[in-house]
C-alpha cells in the first residue's frame, strides 16, 4: 500500500545563474500496486502543471506494479513534452523495473538519491 502521509518537500537552492531555483520533493513510500496506483495518478495530475522543477522521491517504495510504471512513464514524457523538468530518485531495486516500464532516458532522469536527482535538474537545460 501506498504511504503517502510524508509531507511535500519544497526547497531553494542557488542557481548557477545567480537567481534561486526552487524544487518541488514529492515523497512516497511502501508498495505502488494496483490498489495504490489512483492515489499515485492524482498526485500525478495535481504536479503535472507545476512550473517548478519536480523530483518524485521513490526511494522508500519497495514495490512498482506495472500500472504505476505506465503512470511514472507518462507522467515524465507529458512534463517534458511541456517544457517541464522532472526526475525521479528510487532505490537501486526499482532502476530496472522503471527502465523496463517504458521510462525513456531522453525524458526521465533515474537516480538513486534526492540530491542526485537535483544535482541532474541543475544540469539541464530549461
């Protein structure tokens, strides 16, 4: 089951261009699976359209079912289609299953950490 009591994240780093970025954390986790997946696809929507840089915090979900894989898939190529930057940090036992899942590297980035996930935002072209 899905726990996604963990309160939203937001935090303001220093931008190369000497102006603050702000970045969007959402957290989860336990087990995304069929009965959890709704609950994943309105987080999803709600954060779809945030104009800040979002990184979606999977390093405590143990399991990804194939319904939250499609979801996480269209979800990242819908904020990029936008112009829109996001990544995804989740533990090293779910970076296969999301490559898998139809993740297209050219539209999510995977990383294993928060901070890594920031670190490869700051690095990408707006």
């Amino acid at each position: 089951m899905l726990d996604h009591s963990a309160p939203q994240r937001r935090m303001v780093l220093p931008d190369s261009r000497a102006h603050p970025t702000t970045f969007h954390i959402e957290c989860f986790r336990g087990e995304v699976d069929i009965v959890a997946s709704p609950a994943l696809a309105t987080t999803l929507d709600r954060l779809l359209s945030s104009p800040a840089p979002t990184v979606l915090d999977l390093t405590r979900v143990g399991f990804l079912g194939t319904s939250a894989l499609s979801l996480l898939a269209g979800f990242t190529s819908d904020r990029r289609a936008a112009g829109l930057m996001s990544a995804i940090a989740a533990n090293p036992r779910l970076h296969r299953p999301l490559s898998l899942g139809g993740l297209n590297p050219r539209t999510a980035v995977v990383t294993e950490t928060v901070d890594a996930a920031i670190d490869a935002l700051v690095g990408s072209p707006s």
